[in-house]
C-alpha cells in the first residue's frame, strides 16, 4: 500500500471481511476496517474498471430490491445451468469467463435459504 490504492486495487475485494483475520492476529490489526477504507478510496478516486464499478453498482440496486433479487436468483440458476458441472461452473463465456478462469463458480442452490424457511414453518407443528 506504500504505492497508493491503485497498486493495491485487487486486495480491496480480497476478503469477506468476516473479522477472523482479526482474532488469528497476533497485534489485532484491524484488517477488515482497512479494507473497507480502501474499497472507499477505491470507489471515490474512481481507480477500478468501468465493468468493475458497473457491475457492483448494479449488485447494490439488486440488493436493496427484495422482489429483484429473488427473481434473478431464479434467473441466474436457469442461466448457469448449462454451465454446471458437479456442483459448479468451472468456465463461462465471453467476459464472464475471466471470472471462472482463475477460480471455479459454485451452482446457484436449488432452493434459497428463504425458500427452504418457509418450508420449515409450513412443516412445523402449530
């Protein structure tokens, strides 16, 4: 980071800031609270790729959109269905396929936590 945010750019999304980097350390440095530090400096400067910033814009409208976000949950399962292979997507095309080059996608589930809760409370005694 002695660089600037620009080199480091790819540690920013580097972890699911989880905070058990937190406790393993041994001098408690507040890792997840740097990340989140550089994901800001990252966002404001602008420093990471159009695609990129697109992609996270259009992942937070999804977020906040309960409707949205379950109707491309079933989307994406029938999209990628093709694709799957033992219980995951190890290469997509066109410029998804940067993502699956490196590292493999696991399936969409077959029922989402909310599906299978409400399952739950329809099979449990009243």
């Amino acid at each position: 980071m002695l660089n600037g945010p620009a080199s480091v750019k790819d540690l920013a999304h580097a972890s699911s800031l989880c905070g058990a980097c937190v406790d393993a350390c041994p001098v408690r440095i507040d890792i997840p609270r740097m990340l989140i530090g550089l994901r800001r400096e990252v966002d404001e400067r602008r420093i990471a790729p159009w695609r990129e910033r697109m992609a996270f814009a259009l992942l937070g409208a999804l977020l906040v959109r309960p409707a949205l976000y379950r109707l491309a949950v079933r989307l994406g399962r029938v999209a990628l269905r093709p694709f799957a292979r033992d219980g995951a997507v190890r290469s997509l095309p066109s410029v998804f396929g940067n993502w699956t080059r490196a590292r493999d996608l696991p399936v969409v589930a077959r029922r989402t936590f909310q599906e299978r809760w409400a399952g739950l409370e329809r099979e449990a005694p009243p």
